[in-house]
C-alpha cells in the first residue's frame, strides 16, 4: 500500500501543551511506543496506514490520567504503560469511526485517514485497532480488564445515544449530561480508577479518583461543545462547529431554546434545521441570551467538583497536576 502522504511518525510530542503533564512525559512516550509496538507488529505493506495512526495521538488526555493517577497514589508502574496504551487505542479507535460517521476531513490538523484511504480503510482500521484492545486486554488481571470492559461500552453507548438525538431540541439538559457522561466522562472516570487500581487497593482512594475523572469529563466535554460553537479551529486540531453543524444538542442550544420565547423559539429551531448556513445568525443569539457563559459556568462547577473530589488523595506534585488538569478542561478557550 503506497501512502498519500508523509506517514513518518511525528517526533513532537503534543501533551506538552498542557502544563502538568509534564510530570510525565517521559511515560506518555513510553506509552506511545507501547502503541506503535502494538500496532505495527507483522505489518507489511499495511504499515503506512499504521505508522500514519501512530503519529496522531493528540494530546493523550486519557493515558495522562491513568498515569497522573497512578503517580499521586504510589508509583507508575510498566502496567500502568500498558493500560495507558490501551485506553488511547480505544480512543484512537472510535475517532476513526467517528470521522467516518461525522465525514470529518482533518482532525488535529491534518487530514483523517478516510478523506485519504477512504471510509472502508478507516472503519477496518479502527475495528483492527480495537482488536488489538482485546488481545492487550486479556493479558491483564480480571478487574482491570473489567474497568476497561465497562469503560468501552459506556463510551459507544453515549455515542449512539447522541447520534440518536440529533435534531430533537425537546432534549433536557439532564438528559443531555447523561448523554455525556456515558460518551466522554465515564471514559475519564475509568482511566482514572484504572490508575488507581494499579497503584494500590485503598477503595475510598480508587472511589475518589473515580470520581475526579467523571466530573473532569463532563466538564471537558461541555467545553469541547463550547468550542464547537467559538472555538478557533487552528487551536482546536479539528474542524471547528462539527457536531454544532450535525444539528448534535449542546447544553448552550438547550438553554438557548429554554431561555427563549414561544415566537423566538420557533425561529431558533427553524435556524438549527440548516445550521451550516445560520451559524452566524444561531452564535449571535447564543451569546445575547448568555447561553455560552451558562455553558462556561456550568463546566466551572464541575472542574470545582472535580478538584474537591481529590481531597482523600495524597498531596504532592502529582494531585496538584491532577487539578491543574481538571482546572484545564473547563479553561479551554486560551
């Protein structure tokens, strides 16, 4: 297979930008060779299209939390790697899918594997990615591969249950957080309680970071929603109003329409019916009826929660990094 781009993996490494986990660079490297090991093992000519996937981990947000928690609960471990991994391999598998369903053509700013091997190649490779989480999975002790079990099944549940609410602007915000809290935090949650796990086996400790990474996830999912909407696409690394433009309720849209009046209502739902050519129009309003700042505040109290959840934890660099963290996620537009 002859690769349509330069595939050589990239040697920066993203997860600098955010501050604290600089704590542990040196393992999220080690977390990303554990991938490309994984990943390009008996390749072949299959190897651009890997080498290619291997070069856009981001800023692995979930192996930083495993490791992070890890490393404020006792000391990160060569398990701790290989869990770390294996979560960004699930991650790095649903954006394949995702960018498929959702006909996304640069993600971290550059372009999706389907706009440059097509649909079919990127759906094999995230099933292919995902089988190699089995494979991993099955060599660790029963509970963690249970955490990560439950972790994957709330993930693709909170997924389809968005897909299915599209266009339904009935949706409560209620609804809406139970929504994102299977799509985005309960995968926080999980890397979390993983990292615990493997540091110790104190269950208010493990609860706690639990804990931590569900309220850090809902409020770095209300906020990527946010930026869906204002969000600078070069600093974002991916096309700006995606979901915004699927007609996907988010919690500023939900109190737009709650905020509105019967005659403004009807006319905001009018607007959302072809919101690519009314974003304009739609972002104007969103911010007049204070929707934005609602969204902002709402991912505050859940940063505030978030760093409250981490009291029972042993203080030192590694929970202050876990809060800065936290604090990072609902303090995204800078």
């Amino acid at each position: 297979m002859q690769s349509p781009v330069n595939t050589r993996v990239a040697q920066d490494a993203p997860w600098t930008a955010i501050r604290p986990f600089c704590l542990i660079d040196s393992q999220l490297r080690q977390v990303r060779e554990c991938i490309r090991e994984s990943l390009l093992v008996q390749a072949g000519e299959l190897a651009p299209l890997y080498e290619y996937l291997c070069s856009r981990n981001g800023k692995m947000i979930r192996p930083g939390l495993v490791l992070l928690t890890g490393a404020c609960l006792g000391r990160i471990t060569q398990e701790h790697i290989r869990v770390a991994a294996t979560v960004q391999m699930i991650h790095d598998a649903t954006l394949l899918h995702d960018d498929v369903v959702d006909e996304g053509c640069t993600r971290r700013g550059v372009p999706t594997i389907n706009s440059l091997w097509g649909n079919e190649s990127a759906v094999l490779l995230g099933d292919f990615v995902l089988s190699r989480v089995f494979k991993m999975t099955a060599e660790f002790p029963s509970p963690v591969a249970k955490v990560l079990a439950q972790t994957a099944v709330h993930v693709c549940q909170g997924e389809l249950r968005q897909v299915l609410q599209r266009r339904n602007w009935q949706l409560r915000e209620s609804e809406y957080i139970d929504i994102i809290t299977d799509k985005s935090a309960s995968f926080f949650s999980g890397c979390c309680r993983l990292g615990a796990m493997l540091a110790q086996d104190r269950e208010d400790q493990i609860e706690a970071a639990s804990r931590y990474g569900l309220h850090s996830g809902v409020a770095f999912q209300i906020m990527d929603d946010v930026l869906d909407i204002a969000g600078d696409e070069r600093r974002m690394g991916k096309e700006s109003q995606s979901d915004f433009d699927r007609s996907k309720p988010t919690l500023a849209v939900i109190h737009l329409l709650e905020a509105a009046g019967a005659r403004d209502r009807e006319r905001i739902t009018s607007l959302l019916k072809t919101p690519a050519r009314s974003k304009g129009e739609l972002a104007a309003m969103l911010a007049q009826n204070g929707s934005m700042e609602y969204a902002r505040r709402r991912a505050e109290q859940y940063m505030a929660m978030a760093v409250q959840a981490l009291e029972p934890l042993p203080k030192g660099e590694a929970r202050d990094a876990m809060a800065e963290t936290a604090r990072l996620m609902a303090d995204r537009m800078t």
